[in-house]
C-alpha cells in the first residue's frame, strides 16, 4: 500500500511536470479509459438523489479541490452563490478544452465544437444564430407540433397496455420527435441515436467511450448539414442555410446542431421519465397537474428541474489567471467544475433543498445552466415538459408503477446525464395486476 502511495505520487509530479512543458507531453483526455475513483461521486446518486458525499463536500465549503487528472488540479462547487458566481464568469474562465485533444490529427467530427465548449468571439457568433429561433414569440410555432406528437405517443402507449417501459415509449419518444421537427432531421435514425445519446453522457469508460460516441453522432450530422447545402429542408438546419450558410462552415453548423440535438432530446428524455417516477410517489402533485392552472403546473415543472437536475455538472471552466475562488487557490490552467445538481440542493439559498417542495421554486435552479452558456433551448424543455406531463396526467388518472423493485428502474451510473433505461407503468392502476 505505501509503495503504490509513493508511486502514485511520483506519477502525479511528473505529469505536473510535463504539463509545465508543453513540448514533452500534450494531454489527450480522449484516451483517458477510466476516470479516479475518487472524481466520480458528483456524477453518483442514490435513485434521485446525489449520494451524502456531495452534500459533505459543500459543508466544508462551497469550493473544493476534487482531486487531478492529466496532470490538471480539478475544484469541484457545490454552493449555490459559487455556482452563479462561476457560471457567469467568462472572464476568468475559458470553456475551450481543444488544449486537451492531444496533438494527433483528427478528422471533423472529432473537433470540439458547439456552443457548450466555445469562447466568444465564435460562441457570440454561433449563439446569434439560435436565439432568435428560441424565443417565447418563434416558439410558438411549435407549439401544435408539440401536442400533436405527445398525443400520437399517448395514443401508442395506450394501444401498448396495460403495463408499458415509460422511458422508451413517453421519455425518450417525445423529445426525440421534437427535435427532428425542429431541426428538420429524419426519425428513422431513433434506435441508433437512443444508444448513441446515452454513450455521449456515460463517462464509466472515461473520455474514450465518450468522444468516440461524440465522434459518431457529429459524423450523421455534419453529413446531414451537407446533404441540405443542396437540398435544404424545412426546419432549423435547412433555414440557416438558406439565409447565413456562406457565413458558417458544415463543422461550425454541424456542431451546433450536435448541440441542439442532444441538448434537445437526452436531457428533456431523462427529465420526462425521473419526473413521471416522481409524481408518482405523490399523487396530489400529479393530481395538480390534471387539474391545476398554469401557474401552479408552471411551478411542478419547476420543482421537478430544481430536485431532479439531469445534467449534473456544467461543462468544465479553465481557469485563466490564478485566483482565489471563495478560499481556494484555483492556478491557470485549472479546470473548476459546477455541480448543478449540488448547487441546486444548497441549505443556504433555500429552507428544504432534500425534499419535493413547490416552496423551493422561489428560489433560481441551475437546470439549464446560468450565464452565456444557459441552455438556449430551456423554453423549448420547458413547454415539452408541460405539454407531455400534462397530457400524462389526464390520459392516464391511474397511473401506476409497475413493479416495487427499485433494481427493475435502471438508474444509470456515472452519467453526466443522469436518468433512467426503464420505467415500467401500468396504465390504469385500477385493473388488476397480471
């Protein structure tokens, strides 16, 4: 044990070292096929909830050093205030990481790229390109659609029962559907993208199963941006091409569509599928939602994106200059990262951050990010989020849980992305269970 101790700590100062020397070692967190142990309890959880290590952390502080990796100290914040603080800050933070692809060529869609990982001037340049076509006004247009494809899944479940996976047929077949309407893309590619939107989030094989799965999905649609150069389409995609495509390239729109993609559908999918599980352990809440005015189901949704937080930290910062970061000496260079899900939960901005408490939609929530880099589409999640709970709730009054075994749920397990593979329900929990 000591031996391996001091070994361990050799290998840490070298890699510092050659960090320092940027001709000797350049760092390729794609190759990385495991992350420490000790890194990963911010991304674990206990069902719903993040594991007591998350808030043990936070209580000595609202900044952390976690630990290192490729030679770079990592700080972890949990706090409430720091969160906002940090997330809002983009001068002393970059959100860049290409100085952690190594130096080996790489072909298009193993680029870094979209607006979650790029600095201004190009993240103003990209995002310019977005916001107008997310406002409330724009958004309406999909507001039809949006019912219409919750009502056809609806309709699929029904003809499905009694007992039916939720995740499958309501979660993920949803936002899936919007999405591809949005931006003007084929369905046809469901079950690979399922697979693929998952892999992108997982991290149990470290930054190789993750970039690898990146690299598959930005292929499809970077293709998909030079298939409508010639043939634009009707949605999203085929629009910007129309009126600014000479002024992007297929990489620079291909990664904004990646972003929009899976920001589009994993997130709203994992929220779908942990919100049903949820309210259905409080049948007022769901109740409410079947019959309560928009304000009170406004502030469901909201307590649901608060409690349950799906994406679990924020994409990581860089630290720009050393700096002090509410105690902690943070060195250039260093990478903080934001634990949404932790800050979401802070005693100290709220009176019952544990617990599924309508009273906490008082307080602002970190779902969907804060800052440049919040989440463009969180209107668009926003009204998924209402148009198919709602709908939920009056189709099907007896909702039920189909199973009392939390193993069956498939809770999944260092996730950036945090959801569920199953949720089996019965429909109407007045028939008898066979």
């Amino acid at each position: 044990m000591l031996l391996s101790s001091v070994k361990d700590r050799v290998r840490k100062f070298a890699l510092r070292r050659a960090m320092r020397n940027r001709t000797s070692v350049v760092p390729d967190i794609t190759t990385l096929r495991k992350v420490p142990e000790h890194l990963t309890f911010p991304l674990r959880r206990d069902g719903v909830d993040p594991v007591p290590a998350l808030a043990e952390s936070r209580a000595d502080g609202p900044v952390s050093l976690l630990g290192s990796v490729l030679g770079l100290d990592i700080f972890l914040v949990t706090g409430h205030q720091a969160a906002k603080q940090v997330l809002a800050d983009s001068r002393s933070y970059s959100n860049d990481m290409r100085h952690l692809l190594g130096d080996r060529p790489r072909t298009d869609a193993e680029q870094i790229g979209g607006l979650g990982m790029t600095d201004p001037p190009d993240h103003t340049r990209l995002r310019g390109l977005l916001t107008p076509e997310f406002t409330m006004r724009r958004l309406q247009r999909l507001q039809e659609p949006i019912e219409r494809i919750v009502e056809e899944a609806l309709d699929a479940m029904e003809a499905s029962g009694p007992v039916v996976d939720l995740v499958d047929a309501f979660g993920f077949e949803i936002p899936f559907q919007v999405i591809c309407e949005l931006l003007g893309l084929p369905s046809e590619v469901r079950e690979e993208f399922h697979h693929l939107g998952v892999a992108r989030f997982d991290v149990s094989e470290g930054g190789t199963g993750v970039f690898g799965a990146a690299a598959e999905t930005r292929t499809f649609l970077i293709d998909a941006v030079r298939q409508q150069r010639q043939d634009p389409g009707d949605g999203l995609i085929g629009e910007i091409i129309r009126t600014k495509g000479e002024e992007f390239s297929d990489l620079e729109l291909g990664g904004l569509a990646d972003g929009a993609f899976l920001g589009g559908y994993e997130t709203s999918a994992a929220m779908l599928s942990m919100g049903t599980y949820v309210l259905l352990q409080r049948p007022e809440v769901f109740e409410l939602l079947r019959t309560g005015d928009k304000e009170q189901v406004d502030a469901v949704i909201d307590e649901l994106l608060r409690y349950l937080c799906p994406v679990q930290i924020a994409f990581p910062r860089f630290a720009r200059e050393d700096h002090d970061l509410f105690g902690q000496k943070v060195t250039k260079g260093s990478v903080v990262i934001v634990s949404l899900a932790g800050a979401n939960r802070d005693p100290e901005a709220m009176a019952n951050p544990e617990q599924f408490d309508l009273r906490n939609t008082k307080t602002m929530n970190f779902a969907f990010g804060h800052g440049m880099h919040r989440c463009v589409g969180a209107e668009l999640a926003r009204m998924e989020l209402r148009a198919a709970l709602t709908a939920l709730a009056k189709r099907f009054p007896h909702l039920a849980m189909a199973t009392d075994d939390p193993g069956e749920l498939g809770f999944r397990n260092l996730s950036i992305v945090y959801g569920l593979d199953r949720l089996p329900v019965r429909l109407d929990s007045t028939l008898e269970r066979v």
